[in-house]
C-alpha cells in the first residue's frame, strides 16, 4: 500500500521543485538534487511493490507463480531504472545513454504487464474467484494505458497516468492485508490456481 501511495506523496513534495538553470538536461526542470531524491524515491516505491509479487508467487503455483515472477522481475528492473535515471540528473537530453535507459524502461515495464495481467486472467478463473483478482486485473490495465501515454505523450499525461496506475497497488494492497487477516490467502491462492 506505501509502494502505491508514495509516488504522489513524492510528487506532491517535490514537483513544485524547479529551477531555469541546465534547461535542457535529464532532470530539467527539477533541480539535480530533487531529481535524485524523487527517483530515488520511486526506487524505494518499486522495492515496496515487489512485496506484492513476491507474496503472489509464493502463494501461487503453476502459470500464476510464473507470471508473478515476471511481475517481480520487471519490478526489480525500474528499482534499477530509477536509480540509474537519478544518476544522469546533470545528463544532457541528447546523450545517447538516455535512449538506453528509455529502452530499460520500456522493457521492465513491459515485462510488469504482462506477468500482471497472466496474473490477473489466472486468478479470475479460480472458482470461487479469489480476491485479489480484480484489483491485480484493475493494476494491469492500468499499467496497459500508461505505458503508451507515457512514451507517447506530454510528460504531464504520461506522469498523471503512471500515478494512477501506481495508485492500484494500495487496493492490491489492501485485498492482500484483508486476506492474510483471515489466513485464507496462500491457502486458498495454493488450492485455486494450481
């Protein structure tokens, strides 16, 4: 729930954060050291939401205990992607390296989709459907219209729709703190989706 909630605790701290100088740098508009700080940030948000495919994966077997490791995978990755994204705040935007790290992105994110969504079709085939079913489908579409309005559109869109989607994992989040009250989730996850 903290991974999903703290990228817009993150942006309402530090997007205010501006400077005219190196306008045409990585960072620009933020200054350097905010530009590190908020992707370091949304490093430790990535790490927290790895906690949700882990737990997926060992509650899981079969095609769903796959799909959550490429979910944890792809998570792993943009932990690596925003770190490596807050080392080149001083970057100019034509330097190569920054097409690089655009790949990384799109390649972790694409592997978060779809370890998502096979998630999300396996878990809503159990019978009776388990319940992190919808909000795991719910993260997945999400993340399905963020990524192309990201890499597609103004950086304001782009950044409004992976908050959103960002904003899914506290429901996920919540379905899994609700389950694991009822010590029904890794049993049942076990018994379903085999």
């Amino acid at each position: 729930m903290a991974g999903g909630a703290l990228p817009l605790l993150l942006g309402a701290a530090l997007g205010s954060a501006t400077t005219t100088a190196s306008a045409d740098t990585w960072a620009a508009p933020m200054p350097p050291g905010a530009f590190l700080a908020l992707s370091l940030g949304l490093a430790v948000s990535h790490l927290l939401v790895l906690l949700a495919y882990t737990s997926a994966r060992r509650s899981t077997s079969g095609v769903a205990s796959a799909a959550a490791l490429v979910g944890a995978v792809g998570t792993a990755a943009l932990v690596a992607c925003e770190v490596w994204s807050g080392t080149l705040a001083r970057t100019p935007l034509h330097a190569p390296v920054l097409g690089a790290l655009d790949a990384a992105y799109g390649v972790s994110s694409l592997a978060v989709l779809v370890g998502t969504l096979v998630l999300a079709v396996v878990l809503l085939r159990s019978r009776p459907r388990l319940p992190l079913a919808w909000p795991v489908l719910v993260n997945g579409l999400a993340l399905l219209v963020a990524i192309p309005l990201k890499f597609f559109t103004s950086d304001g869109v782009g950044v409004a729709a992976l908050t959103v989607w960002s904003l899914t994992y506290v429901w996920w989040g919540l379905r899994m703190r609700k389950a694991s009250r009822r010590h029904a989730l890794p049993e049942a996850m076990d018994a379903r989706t085999a």
